[in-house]
C-alpha cells in the first residue's frame, strides 16, 4: 500500500495545483482534498472531502482513509473569496483550523507525516533586522497582528504536537512571497496595481518563490527521505538573489508614486473600499524595512534547490500578468537616462543602482 495524502486547503488554486501533482509519485497510493468550500480547480484523481477544518469531524475523515501523510496548506493571507470573506474568518480558519487539525492528528494513529505551509513573515519586518534570517534568528519584534501573527501562533502549535506525537515527522516550510498565476497573496495584488505606492525614502529588499519550486519542495516533504536527507525540521525556502522595490517595479513595467507613511495609510482604506488590495500594517512595514532570509538549511538537509530564481519568479509573474502602464524596456532606459544627467561628472555608470547581491 502506498501513502495515503490528505491536503487542507484544496479549493485554493496553489493547494489545486499541489493535489495533481502529488499524484504522479509513484508512492503515492490515495490523495484527498479537504476544503469547506468546492474547489473550482481540477483536483484530478483526487477525493474531494468537503469539511472545516475548523470542526472536530476532520478527524472523523482522518480515520476513515487512514492517512499517514497531512500537508497543511489552509494558513493564507486572504480569504478564499474576498469579496465575501473577512479577516476574521481567515484569523479562524488558520488559528481555530490549525488547533483542530492538530487534535485530530494527534489522536489518529495512521498519520506519520505532517507538513505545514508557513511563511518568512513570522521573522517580521523592523528597522534593526539582521541583514538576513536564518531558521533560528529571533524577530527583533514578533509581528503585532494579521496573517503574521496567525503563522507565529501556528508555528507554536506545531511545535506542541511535535513534543506531543515524536513519532511523527513535522516539517515547517517558511515561504518568501508565492508568485505565479496561482498566487493568491497580498503582495501578488499589490504587484497588480497599475501604480505601485511606496514608502518615500525606502527601498526595500524582497524575494520571492516560484509556485512550482513550492509544490516541489512539498511533494519533497511529504516523500520518505533520499539519499540520506532529513524532511523534518523548520526550512526558509526561497528562490536564490534579492531584489530591490524599485527593481520590482521597472520590471513590471509600474510607475511608482513615493509617498508618507500617514498618506499609504488613508491609502489603504481607499483601495480596500474598490476592492483593489488591502495594505495591512505587515505589508507597509514589509515595503518599508523588507526582509532576506537564509535558505542553506534548505540545500544541505533538506536537500532541496529552487529551480527558479527572485528575479526569474518576478519575471514569470511579469509575463503572466501582461503589461503594465509602462513597456520594463523603457522605464528603464528613461531611469538610466535620468540617473545619468545626475550622476557625479556625467558619468552615468556612478548613477545607476547596483544589483542587490545573492545570498545562499
């Protein structure tokens, strides 16, 4: 008999995406999708089980298929359907949803594996932040609420059952932002806008990962171990080098508009009303401090490399989302122009911004 994979989450597009692929590893026998919501995404051959989380009878399906293996995907940053949905039901299904799951995992014998979608925004974003996190710096300040304090109180649930059941293998997987055409995150919106607004005097670093390297490094996780690596523990996973909010910007061919702290504050009430995105206080202190972190841990236990870099993810979300108001081409002359007639002695090579450097 093979594995027997249930995933949490299956009407969201990433969760869709993850649900068919899993399926092709040979050793995997059953996949059930588990959402309390009908996906509109093909789940292939999967079960579809609709369920809340959030309710003691996710147990009752744990039993009934026997599942060994428990990819935890439901802890987003949006609600499913925005137009519909709040904050506080995403705070319930990713705190409340979490708890539940948990309990039920710990009391089904059959389940051996749990993976857990989380995300690099438990490091939080503040102006003395290390140059880059790894997976055992401390956040100079614990993000105060929103999606980031959801992760942080996950993450510590987690660690309870792993105390709890030591029999089963527990890994946390630490995601930079999701970009790709099934990204549903805050900042995939705020890329969407037509004009970019920014934090006048920041220029922050970001990276990113590619949706496909994230359904890889989960079908990785939930998989037995090869070749002598270990798939439990807590990993940062992010695709290679950084990019600063302005390159960000000449790439997706976006104007920016610099503006005051209080200014993208009165902001965000405005695009929340049009349905447009939604600058909570985690984004603008994202956009305002950013943040790198360290993904060796990744390559040397793990075992696993993202096939796609920060700048080839951008660009592939880029392709995917059309143009925008300005062709990237041009903006970017226009810019080196400019940065020439200011540069030091007309050398326009001293005006131009440098690369931000890799980090591994």
């Amino acid at each position: 008999m093979g594995k027997v994979v249930l995933v949490t989450g299956a009407a969201r597009q990433l969760a869709a995406l993850f649900v068919r692929r899993i399926q092709r590893d040979p050793g995997v026998d059953r996949v059930i999708g588990v959402d309390a919501q009908p996906p509109q995404h093909r789940l292939g051959a999967a079960h579809f089980v609709q369920a809340d989380i959030r309710q003691p009878a996710i147990g009752k399906v744990l039993a009934e298929y026997a599942v060994d293996t428990v990819v935890h995907m439901d802890v987003q940053g949006t609600p499913l359907d925005p137009r519909g949905g709040s904050r506080t039901s995403a705070k319930e299904t990713n705190v409340i949803g979490a708890m539940q799951l948990l309990g039920a995992c710990q009391k089904a014998p059959s389940v051996r594996r749990l993976v857990v979608k989380s995300t690099t925004s438990v490091y939080g974003s503040a102006p003395r932040d290390p140059a880059v996190f790894d997976e055992t710096t401390p956040a100079k300040a614990l993000p105060s609420g929103g999606f980031a304090k959801d992760a942080v109180e996950v993450e510590g649930y987690v660690r309870g059952f792993a105390r709890r059941r030591p029999d089963v293998a527990v890994t946390v997987l630490r995601f930079a932002h999701i970009l790709g055409p099934a990204a549903e995150s805050p900042l995939a919106a705020y890329f969407s806008l037509p004009v970019l607004p920014t934090v006048l005097g920041y220029d922050p670093r970001l990276q990113f990962v590619h949706e496909d390297d994230v359904t890889d490094v989960l079908r990785l996780a939930a998989g037995e171990p090869r070749n002598g690596a270990l798939t439990a523990g807590t990993f940062n996973i992010a695709g290679d080098g950084v990019l600063l909010l302005s390159q960000c910007a000449r790439r997706l061919g976006c104007p920016t508009v610099p503006m005051l702290l209080p200014a993208i504050r009165w902001s965000r009430s405005v695009l929340r009303s049009v349905g447009a995105t939604d600058f909570s206080p985690e984004q603008i202190r994202l956009l305002t401090h950013g943040r790198v972190v360290r993904t060796a841990h990744a390559r040397e236990v793990l075992g696993f490399t993202p096939r796609h870099t920060t700048e080839e993810t951008l660009a592939a979300f880029a392709q995917g989302r059309g143009e925008g108001l300005l062709q990237p081409r041009r903006l970017a002359e226009a810019v080196d122009r400019l940065a020439g007639l200011l540069a030091p002695n007309g050398n326009p090579a001293a005006g131009k911004q440098e690369e931000v450097p890799h980090h591994g």
